[in-house]
C-alpha cells in the first residue's frame, strides 16, 4: 500500500478578521503542500475565529460553504483539505461546522454536535452523525473537537469505516499537573487505540481575547501511540506523518483479538438511553 | 464528605500456588488495612496466578465464590474487598471472575465480558453488565482489565450510577515507544475524564512463565488526572489515595458542560449494533 502524508497546519486565526483568516489558512495550506501533504487538516472555526463576543458577531463572520478557495488550492496543489468553518445554515441558524473539500468540490459538511461551554449561547448543535467520504487515500471521517470526547462518536465514525478521522479543534488551555500531557491528547490516543484508526487533531495557537490554547496538534496512529506532535514550541506549527491509511482496517490486536469484533454490542443496549 | 483510603495492592500471585495466593492477598489486605485503606482492589485472578497451560489446568484452580477468608479480613479490618478469582460457574463453565466482598459477605460477582488472548481458550465470557454496589463510601462498579479498553463498558459502569470503578487488572507488558506511558494507563485516564469517575485499576507484578507485567496500578481521578500510582520501582507496592467519592456525582466540566448531560444517545443508536 502507499503512504499519503498526512499534515495538521497549526495556525492562528484571528476573530473578526475574515480576510485574514483566509489568507492564513492559504498560506498553510501552499505551505503543507510544498512540504508534500495530501491532505491537510486546519483548526475547527478557521474562517472566524472562535472567542466570540456573542452569536450577532459570529454571524457576521459565517458563510454558508467553506471558503471556495479551499477547492482551487485543493485543486492546484492535489489536496484532500480539512478545515473548520463558521457556517451560516439555511434554516437561519449558526453551526460549529467542518468540511472536507477535494479538486472535486465540498465532499462532506459536519456540524458539531457536542458544543463547548460559550458556544452553546452562538450555535446550534449539528444533528448528523460523523461523516465519512472515500478518498484515493483511504476513508476520512470528520468531528470537532470535544466531540472527540465523547467514546460513542468515535466508535460511530469507525463503525461507519474511518480510517483518518479529522478532528478540527480549538483546544482552550486549562490547567494541568505539572509534566502532564493535555487531556485532550490522551482522548485523542485512547480514542484511536480503541478504534484502531488514525487521528488527525488540527489545533490552534495565538491568543484570542484573552483565551489561550494547548496547542497541541497530533497525529495518532491505530495503536495509539503519537506518530507526530505536539509540537515542541508554541505557535504555528506543521506537524506531518506519512500514513498508509489502509491499515486502520486491520483491527486485530495480537493473535486473538480485535478492537472491533470483541465489542459486545448485545450487551451495551443502555448506553444510547438518555 | 468524608474521605475513604482507596489502595489498589499490586502482588504476585503464582500461577497453581492456591494456598500460596491466599497467603499473599491475606497479606496484602493486612498491609492496606494496616495503611489505612477502607477499600481494597487486589488483581485480577488473584487466587489462581494468570498463565495457565490450559483449561484442564485452570479448572484446578477455580472455585465457586471468592475466597471466604476475603469477608473475614473484610470484617476484621472494616474494609470492602475487590478482587479477581477464578470462577468454577455452577453451570460448569470458568470464568475470569471478581467479586466485592464486605464483612456482611459477598456483595457482587462480576464475570469478565471482554477476554483478552488465551483466556479464550480457558474461559467463558460474562453475559451481565458491570454491577454496582452502594457503600458506606459510595457506589463501586466493577470490570476486569481489558472490559476497560470498551468504552460503552465504562459509560454503562457510569450510566448505572458508579462513583468509584474498580478494576482488578493483569497487564501483560507490550512493547511502547521511548518514554511513553502504557496504553492501559492512558485508557483509564481517558475514560476516567469521559465520565467523571474514579478509576482504580489494580495490576499485579511477578513474571509468570515468562510474562511480564505492566505493574501499572493507578487511581485516577474523574477529571483523568493520576491521583496515586503507577508504582516507580517495579514488584509489589501499595498504591493510594484519599478520595471523597461522593466528586464522582458532579459531572460538571466548566460553567457550561456536563460529561454526561452533554452526550447527545439519541444520535448514538448504531454504537450497540454488531
């Protein structure tokens, strides 16, 4: 099997400026393909930025596709791009969304399901599940960050045959003990070593309204050991691994078992009881 | 609220030594309780040793119910004990069992639904859930080692009210990169955090026909974070920590979240379908 290299392109975009933020995801996107991507992931709210004043300034930063120049550059450069978007929806509402866009258009649209803390007062919560679309590269599945959190939409994406999920997010920094790694990284491997699938988590950097962010892009294999990031350094950041996708369809582990066929689905009936 | 003394007692037990493993669980009880400890979690198949040749072998040592002298030392030292044993079921099967004892008796048996490896060969699965049992200290949940690695397993332990999740564990050791943390500890630390609980997973130590163990006994706290373990020097250790687990009944995360409200079942429905 081939390999694609797989690139998270840690930026900072900047809420408000709508112009700007276009003109950075650009950049990482010419930047990740002369570093040889096939597919790019950028942070979840690329085009608006995220520390929201309230849902009048989110709404004038949304749109109701991704930005159009994701296909040119997806076109121009051969990439699979992944990003995040403020998108005005048709029935008037606001959603947290993402998109994976190839030469060939907007492949998928996903809108966030698990809002985070403020979000809730800007956007409504998306109600489609993970979508998956099939790439030359393999399967790419797509969530927004504290989606991640939650087991049951990782074990749906990789039920729906995930092989890279794309995780778009804006990780704000808490506090953590001393020589911890961020939470959100060890969601992120549990979550693919569970799964026995790839995970793409795209973060953000540079401090907005006060708010500032882990930083901690990774990419992590089916094992669940990181194959590249977080980044050393804070601040913008291309963090790559050369992945051959197809091998999140092997879930065996060892000589008998397998991540998936263990499950015992018989028994877990209460846990889509609310 | 109080405060109990929670010790995971990370032993060797030696495969066939039935008399021998009563003599080191008696003994690690004593040293927990002489620590202080109010609950107690021993390994899984503390009773047996872990590396049978074969089934034939195993069914030597199983027994019907966790050892008696468990509920002895339980009345004795005011402690309620979890362990793992190895369950001669009275339908003729063997389970990889384990059980919560008190001074009033046996409380609750738990048979392993998700078998790693060669316990295939020896056991039967479990077809009941994680049980829960309410204590003076709060309500303990119960699954052996690799059910930890499903997480619709911990988020039917935390649905069904568990506070603090106790998980006899034998951790064979698998190569990891440089530096890394065992995976095993990363699962419970993540799932900890998914549903704000206590996890207190207790392995064991002592190469056994040439296995090795992780020796990775941990007490993680519902934010995910170690509150004790793992042990830095390898062999038996007495892993602790003060924990009120009446904390594990707040699911807040933040002013607006909720690691439990926030999930979204009515979306979930396809994660218990084979």
């Amino acid at each position: 099997m081939s390999s694609v290299r797989v690139a998270c392109a840690q930026i900072a975009p900047v809420v408000g400026e709508g112009e700007g933020n276009l003109a950075r995801a650009r950049a990482a996107l010419e930047g990740a393909a002369a570093a040889g991507a096939g597919i790019v992931v950028l942070p979840e709210l690329a085009t608006s930025g995220y520390v929201f004043r309230d849902a009048a300034e989110a709404r004038t930063l949304a749109a109701p596709e991704p930005p159009a120049e994701w296909r040119e550059l997806a076109e121009r450069h051969d990439l699979v791009v992944v990003g995040g978007f403020c998108e005005a929806g048709a029935d008037g509402a606001l959603y947290n969304s993402a998109a994976i866009v190839d030469a060939s258009g907007v492949l998928t649209t996903y809108r966030k399901a698990h809002l985070w803390d403020r979000e809730q007062l800007v956007f409504t919560p998306g109600d489609g599940r993970p979508p998956v679309v099939d790439t030359r590269h393999g399967r790419i599945g797509l969530m927004v960050c504290y989606d991640l959190e939650f087991p049951e939409w990782v074990r749906v994406a990789a039920l729906s045959g995930t092989d890279l999920l794309c995780v778009p997010t804006n990780w704000p920094r808490l506090p953590r003990p001393e020589g911890e790694r961020p939470l959100e990284i060890v969601h992120a491997m549990s979550a693919a070593a569970a799964n026995g699938l790839f995970v793409a988590a795209c973060d953000r950097c540079g401090t907005e309204r006060g708010v500032d962010w882990v930083q901690g892009s990774v990419i992590v294999s089916p094992q669940g050991w990181l194959a590249a990031g977080p980044p050393q350094e804070s601040g913008e950041a291309l963090v790559t691994a050369d992945l051959d996708l197809h091998r999140a369809r092997d879930k065996s582990f060892g000589e008998r078992n397998d991540v998936i066929a263990d499950r015992r689905p018989e028994l877990y009936g209460d846990v889509t009881a609310s």
